[in-house]
C-alpha cells in the first residue's frame, strides 16, 4: 500500500471538520502572535489555499451520496456499494473513557497547557468489525480508516483534563459506503493443482497406508499405473472438496476501497449527510474567498 493512500486513510479516519478548524485557527492564531504584518498576507494565503481543498472535498462527498443508489445486501455487486440497514445489538464493545457498549468508539484525552489551551495528550479508534442488517442478509463492516460522519459528541472536563467521545450505538439505523466484497462460498478462490499436490503429499507422509491402498499388485512399489490411481482419487476428492466449499454460503464485508475511494460510515439519512456535506462546502469556500481578500487586500496596502 502505496504512503500516499496510507496518509490518505489516516486522514479521513480523524475528525475531519476538527482537523481542519485547528488547522484554519493554527495558521491564523500562528500569524497573530509573530506580532508583524508581514505573515498576514502568507497565512491568508495559507487558509485561502486549504480552504479551497476542503470545499472540493466536501463537494466530492456529497456528489458520491448523490450519485450511487442503495444495494440490498443480498443482491449487492461487488465492488463500489451504497448500503443503509440496522448495527447489531450483539457482541457489542465498550468505550474506554466512560465504558459505554457501542459497536464503534473514537475518544481524546486533552489537558490544559501553561498558555491554558487544551493540547491532545492520547486519542484512539476502535477497529473491531461489526454486524449491519438490512432484512435481506447481513454485512459485517470493517470500520478501518472510515471516515465516520455525523456522531454526536460528548465532552466531560475534570480539572485540567478533558475527555472527548465519540460512539456508534448498537441497534442503531447506519449508513454505509464503500467496497463490498464477498468472501468464502461461491467466490471462493481455489487451485485444484495445488490442492491435489497438497493432498498426495500428506498421502505421501504414510507409505504404509500408501501401499495398502494404491498398491494393488502387491509387489510392494507404487508403479506409474497405481500412482496414475492415486492421483485421479486425489483430484476427484479435492474436486468434491470445492464443490462444497463454493456451496458454502458467503459472508459479505464492507471495507476501505482498495482504490483510495470514500469509506463513509454514518448514522444519519443520506439526504441529511449530504445537506450537511453541502454545508460544509459552503463554509470552507467562504473561509477560502474571504482569506483570498485579506491576502489581496494587505498585498495592495504595502
């Protein structure tokens, strides 16, 4: 997995809108306290230039709700899948700061710095699978490096420290986006060669039992006739293995695309995720064009 897609998932794994307000306060609270003028024009640039990613990123998630229709699990296509359905209320985890059972946790510890601001001393994601129904089968979603939108938060200070929480409740409506692949029954991936080979050396390994079996002149070799034997029962065994493997019914999973695409988890309606994507577009593209004018604008004053 190439660093650029790795970077990519741990990104989309944190607290997006979070990350980037930090990082828009950053530059600007950075920019006031060098004290000079002269930083001005380069951290509205800076704000002006993230701003304007955040808005198309934004804009991209809410043109991927809008362009993929639902799948019922049972009938989805590998691949690239939109799927909405109830978390499980079984085999439930819990949370580590206030032990709450939830299918899915993010949570930060911060405590109070010598400047009385709240610096992030431990933070973590639950990375345990859980169940997703939707009345025509079942989908079990691996939750690494989704991007989880739409939780709400709860927060509980005490002193110096504070604890922030993030949970995904079992029983629950979820929605989902991302790769659906079905692993096991039908699409089993099985070498009948290897499988064969597999099987006439673990035969191998008794040669008693070997001759006892295959040894049908009983001059006490394996000639190339009885060896010819051996290896059509083999492959007819394993063959017969297969077919009851690939009868076997599948089990299907959601994952982070392997392509780099949006693995989106949520618990709210896609008409609501998309209104607040479309929000969030908005919101940046006002943070890019008014920093772009500050730039501008103490650019033309000197």
């Amino acid at each position: 997995m190439g660093l650029q897609l790795m970077g990519l998932r741990w990104l989309r794994s944190q607290s997006m809108n979070g990350l980037l307000a930090a990082v828009y306060f950053g530059i600007a609270g950075g920019a006031f306290h060098a004290g000079s003028g002269q930083h001005w024009p380069w951290a509205a640039g800076a704000i002006s230039a993230i701003g304007l990613l955040a808005w198309g990123a934004a804009l991209r998630r809410a043109r991927a709700i809008s362009n993929i229709a639902t799948s019922r699990i049972a009938s989805a296509a590998q691949g690239y899948v939109e799927l909405q359905g109830r978390t499980n209320t079984t085999d439930l985890i819990y949370s580590p700061l206030s032990n709450s059972p939830c299918i899915w946790y993010r949570y930060a510890i911060y405590e109070r710095d010598s400047d009385n601001d709240w610096k992030e001393v431990e933070s973590g994601t639950s990375s345990a699978t859980f169940d997703l129904h939707d009345g025509s089968g079942v989908c079990t979603i691996d939750p690494d490096h989704a991007e989880v939108m739409g939780v709400p938060e709860t927060s509980r200070v005490s002193g110096d420290t504070k604890h922030v929480e993030h949970l995904l409740h079992g029983g629950r409506n979820l929605y989902a986006l991302g790769e659906f692949v079905t692993v096991g029954g039908a699409n089993s991936v099985l070498s009948l060669r290897e499988d064969v080979n597999a099987l006439l050396t673990s035969w191998k390994q008794n040669p008693a039992e070997l001759q006892r079996r295959f040894d049908l002149n009983r001059d006490g070799e394996i000639d190339l006739k009885e060896w010819e034997l051996a290896r059509r029962l083999a492959t007819r065994t394993v063959e017969k293995e297969h077919r009851n493997i690939r009868a076997q019914p599948g089990v299907h999973m959601l994952r982070a695309p392997q392509d780099g695409r949006l693995f989106l988890l949520s618990p709210l309606s896609p008409q609501s995720l998309r209104r607040r994507y479309l929000l969030w577009s908005g919101f940046h593209l006002a943070v890019c064009l008014g920093a772009a004018f500050i730039t501008l604008k103490t650019l033309l004053i000197r």
